[in-house]
C-alpha cells in the first residue's frame, strides 16, 4: 500500500496574458478547502494514512521505492550525463554539436536524420514478458499493443477512482482558468471550458495512479525494452469528451522531451492504457509505424514558456508536411484501437497524433512514461530552463527505480 500524507498549505496566483489570451495559475494562494492545494517545495516524506474519501488533491505520494527519502527545501538538479555522450557540455548550451545527434529547433531548416540508438535495448534471446517476435514488431513499427492487459473489472475500478479525482479538480477550475500548476500536478482544460483535457503527474497524488504505476505487468515489459530499471518521467490522464474534445497534431514526445526537458538519449517509452474504448470515431491515437526510425529535426527557435500553449495545441517543435508525408508514404497511419485493458508500448520518438471527438462516446487513456535511469535529465537542449517537474521530473525522491507490486492492493 503507497503511503499519503495530507499537508496544509496555501498558495497565490499570477495572470499570464499570452496572444492566446491563455490564464495560467502558477502556484495559486487558496485556503486548503477548496481542494486545490500547492504543496511546499520541501520533502515527500511517507506516512501512514491512505485514504481518498476527501480531495484527491490534498494527497502527496511517497517515491516508488521502500525507502523514506527526506530533503529540505531546497530542490535539487542534477546535471549528470553518459560518458562521451554529451561530453563536458555545459548547462544551458544551445548550439548543436556533433556529440549531439538529437539537436533541434536551431534554424528554420528541418533534416530527417536516422536514429543512432537502438529501439530495443535489450537482448532478445534474454527471457521476458515479450516474444522475440513480439520484440521484433516492436523494433520494426515502434510499438506494439497487448489485448486484454487488465481485467474489465481493474479497469472499471481505476476509471471510477481516475474520474473521480478529474471531478474534484474540475470544481477548483474557474472559467478563466485553462491551466492550473502546483508542485504535484499540472491540469489542462479544454481551450474555453473548465473542462479537464490532461492531468499531468497524477501518480504524486492520485492512489491509484501511483499503483498502477508499479505494475508487474507494466514494468517487466519496459524494462526487456530498455534493458534497464526505470523511473517516471511523467504520467498523464488524457480525457477527450463526447462530441468537444480535441485533437492533437502529430510530432514525436522525444524531439521535445530531448528539447525542453534535457533527455539525453531515446531510451524511454510510453505505455498508454485503455481505460474506455478507443475507436477512430472518438478521436483514437494515430501513429506513424517506423517513423521511430528517424530523427526529424523541427524548425525553430523555441519561445520561453513554450510548454504552456504546446500542451495545448503544438505550433513549434513539430515535423513539416514534407517529413510527414515522407513518414506517411514508408510506414502509412495506424489507428490504435481497442477495448478498455489493452495496453500500447511506443518508443518515445514513435510520430503520433489524434483527432478531434466528434462521437458520443467519451474516451479516457492514462499514459505511463517510463525513462531508463541510466538516461536521467540533463539541462535542456533548447530553452535556457526546463519545463515544471511534473513535466520532466528530476526529483531525486523520484527518480529511482520503480520497485514492483507484488499484487495490486486494496484501497
């Protein structure tokens, strides 16, 4: 069982005015009823309480491992790399090297590069969860689905607990809110609504999510990928509502956790979770098979603050429609359809986007990005400052090995 803590805190908040006419709450002063709560910068200690019978919101999450891991107010970056990766690069650089085969958004010139890095890091011969056929798919497409992951009874009880907690912070959420920011979590809402569209980190402070996390089914196929024990780089509750919710345009998660977020290498991976059906009709995620292939370099440069209207709608950081239409004519579009408990495995650097939901069927994904904690977060390759930890975490309380549920507990 994960241990919670409720804190009491309080928070203010800043107006943004951006062309988009966007309003960003950045750290909101609010009394801790309204269920909306910044945490203090400080320590993510366990303790012993569990419960969700009040705000979901109020909770703060112990690190994936056994251990207590206490620190003081102070936050702490590490700007570590892989030996003769990156060299002695310094923080903030933003010109590209030859030790950087991943660089970006440094002209208005875009390059379809291949990968230098594998895409299954481990050995296929080595026993796992996955076929060497299944490995090999993966390898050739970048990604691969497995049916039927969880139970339809696992999956109605998350979606219940995952709803509920959209709920609660929608209730916080004013009209002339679209993003709501705190230490544990970023909400985003539909462009005009108060209506939730992602939940970013809500493994930090949602129970379930944070279970779900850990398990044994999940990890021991990301760790025969990446060959390695991983951390999370961040989760993310994607709701898309009948008939309104929105799309989003393609492009590769790695051009911009490499970017924004200082990831070294394509060592990482997604695991998006069917928490509904997913059908082409409700806005199904489209993916580009082989397109991981390739490094495609995005024209630039990247604006200061980019990440609060790139979550969203995309205008930087995205391939031109020469590379796509390239991607397109080799690998074609796949739909990701299924029934709710099937899971889809994509490499980071996989091209994928969605389409608007014009059915009457809602649908709700919970992602899962898993990075190798041999590829750990170093300045960024773009912006001079990283996006919000619950973008790209560098936490050192939670980055460290995911230990395994041994079953999924009882809340």
């Amino acid at each position: 069982m994960l241990a919670f803590q409720e804190r009491d805190c309080t928070c203010n908040s800043l107006c943004i005015t951006m062309a988009t006419r966007m309003w960003v709450t950045m750290a909101t002063r609010r009394s801790p009823s309204n269920g909306l709560l910044l945490l203090p910068r400080g320590a993510l200690q366990p303790s012993n309480t569990g419960s969700l019978k009040t705000k979901a919101s109020k909770y703060t999450a112990a690190p994936f491992t056994t251990n207590s891991y206490i620190f003081d107010n102070k936050r702490f970056f590490p700007f570590t790399t892989s030996h003769g990766f990156h060299g002695n690069r310094c923080h903030h650089v933003t010109m590209a090297t030859d030790k950087d085969p991943y660089h970006s958004r440094l002209s208005n010139v875009f390059e379809i590069r291949s990968r230098p890095d594998p895409v299954v890091w481990g050995d296929d011969d080595k026993t796992g969860p996955f076929s060497r056929q299944e490995l090999e798919f993966y390898r050739t497409n970048g990604y691969i689905k497995v049916e039927g992951l969880f139970d339809v009874d696992e999956i109605q009880t998350y979606c219940e607990k995952f709803t509920t907690g959209k709920d609660e912070l929608e209730e916080d959420i004013k009209s002339n809110e679209e993003f709501i920011t705190t230490d544990n979590y970023t909400c985003v809402t539909e462009p005009g609504s108060t209506k939730i569209r992602s939940i970013y980190s809500p493994h930090k402070f949602l129970p379930a999510a944070n279970q779900l996390c850990r398990d044994r089914r999940l990890l021991g196929r990301v760790r025969q990928i990446l060959n390695s024990d991983v951390y999370m780089h961040h989760t993310r509750l994607n709701f898309k509502q009948q008939f309104k919710g929105t799309g989003f345009y393609w492009h590769s998660d790695f051009e911009t956790w490499h970017t924004e977020d200082g990831m070294p290498r394509p060592r990482c991976l997604t695991c998006m979770v069917l928490m509904t059906r997913n059908l082409p009709q409700n806005g199904a995620l489209m993916v580009i098979p082989g397109s991981h292939r390739h490094y495609i370099s995005c024209a630039g440069p990247t604006p200061d603050n980019h990440w609060i209207s790139s979550l969203q709608d995309r205008y930087i950081g995205i391939p031109n429609q020469e590379a796509l239409s390239q991607m397109v004519k080799e690998g074609g579009i796949h739909y990701c359809t299924g029934e709710a408990g099937s899971v889809f495995f994509f490499d980071c650097n996989l091209l994928h986007g969605s389409q608007a939901n014009f059915s009457p069927w809602d649908r709700m994904n919970f992602f899962l990005v898993y990075n190798s904690v041999d590829n750990k977060l170093v300045p960024p390759f773009g912006p001079p400052k990283p996006r919000p930890e619950t973008l790209g975490t560098r936490d050192p309380a939670w980055v460290q090995p995911i230990t395994p549920l041994e079953k999924p507990t009882e809340e």
